[in-house]
C-alpha cells in the first residue's frame, strides 16, 4: 500500500506509521527523521537544515522532494510505503503527484491543546528513532530507551516557541492539503486523540484491514 499520514506536529504520525509499517511490511519514511539525521551525522544535508529545522520552519520544497524522489525509487519502496511527515506544502504534493500513484492519505485528527500537551514531554531516542512521553508513555528508566538502550533527549523543535511556530506553519502550509487529497477522493480521517491502540484501530478501519 502507497500511503501518506497527514496531521499536525503531535498527531501521532511518527509513532503510527513505525506500528502500521511493520504490521504492513513497508517501510516508514520519514522527512523528519531523515533531516535529523543529517544533522546529528553533519553531513551537507544537515549543515543546510538544521537552522531550519531548529526554529520549525520548512525546508523547501525542491530540496524536500527530490530527497523523497530518491528514497522511494530504492527496491524496498517499491510495493509500498508510508510517508511521514510529506508532503507538508501543496507544491509538495503536486510533485509527488507527478511521479506516484497513492492508495490513501490518513489524515490524523486532533484539537491544538492536546497537540501543545503532547509535544511539551516528547522525549526520543537518540539512536533508533523511538517515541516517548514523559507523561502518557513514558520509557521503563528515565531517559532510556525501550527498544534498545539508546538515550532518550528532547527535540529542540519541542521547545515551546518552536511547538508555537510549527503549529502555525502547519495551519498555513500543510492544512490545505487536506482538501487537496479530499477533492482527490483519497482522505481518510481517524481520531487520533486518544491511545496509541485506539488510534491504530481507527487506521486499521479505514485502510479496511481487520486486527
Ligand atoms: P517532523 O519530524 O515531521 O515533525 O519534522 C521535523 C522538521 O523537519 C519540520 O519541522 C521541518 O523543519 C522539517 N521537515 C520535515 N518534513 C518536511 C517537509 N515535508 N517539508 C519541509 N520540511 C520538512
């Protein structure tokens, strides 16, 4: 399955897309990750967003798509895929438009105040990605993680004035895309304001997939 997870900063995507990626056996691609691995490794890439990243804003669109151009032309991509976190603009999503056919977009529900809640205490894993809460999931021992012992930080775009602006690039830039994939008859709305289980339940639904 070709998919995209759309939603605002603290929706859930990340965590989502890494249990319906394995559940579906395809591969979660994240722009995210890729960009704060590029950063933490200060490869040319990095040196390029990480200023951006930082303060939340946007890496443009030219750079951003001939990334996810490359990434899903790799075999592992070729039966499916779970975008995470692209596209994020309407430029963005023409040019994916133009070199891939999609099965759905899942477009994760949820109001600013639980958003604002869950990004102030998300906590991630230096070496594998994973995602935490201090207070709704947190790791078994503080500041490490579960999966496999790697220590756990506080993104810097987590920071509350970074939280603020994302918040307001995603209202300006991204929401519009969620007519854009309706129009296109491919939206799927889940909830995604409750538990991580319900949530994947609701994916699970929409996706027509049973449990
Ligand atoms: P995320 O982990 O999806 O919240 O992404 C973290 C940051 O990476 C964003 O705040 C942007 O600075 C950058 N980023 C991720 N995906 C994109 C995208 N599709 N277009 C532009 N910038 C992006």
């Amino acid at each position: 399955m070709k998919l995209i997870f759309l939603g605002p900063p603290g929706a859930g995507k990340g965590t989502l897309a890494g249990l319906v990626a394995k559940e579906l056996g395809i591969p979660q691609i994240s722009t995210g990750d890729i960009f704060r691995d590029a950063i933490k490794r200060e490869t040319e890439l990095g040196m390029q967003v990480k200023a951006i990243v930082g303060r939340g804003d946007l890496v443009p669109d030219e750079l951003t798509v001939s990334l996810v151009r490359e990434r899903l032309a790799r075999p592992d991509a070729v039966k499916g895929f779970i975008l995470d976190g692209f596209p994020r603009t309407i430029p963005q999503a023409e040019a994916l438009e133009g070199f891939q056919k999609l099965d759905a977009v899942v477009n994760f529900v949820i109001s600013d105040d639980i958003v604002v809640l869950r990004l102030t205490g998300r906590e991630v894993c230096r070496a594998c990605g994973a995602i935490y809460h201090v207070r709704n999931m947190p790791s078994k021992v503080k500041g490490v993680c579960d999966r496999c012992g790697g220590q756990t930080y506080t993104r810097d775009d987590d920071k509350l004035a970074s939280i603020t602006n994302r918040l307001e690039v995603y209202k300006k830039q991204t929401e519009p895309l969620i007519d854009f994939y309706r129009e296109r008859g491919l939206l799927r709305d889940v909830d995604s304001s409750t538990t991580p289980e319900d949530t994947l339940e609701g994916v699970r639904a929409v996706l027509g997939r049973k449990g």
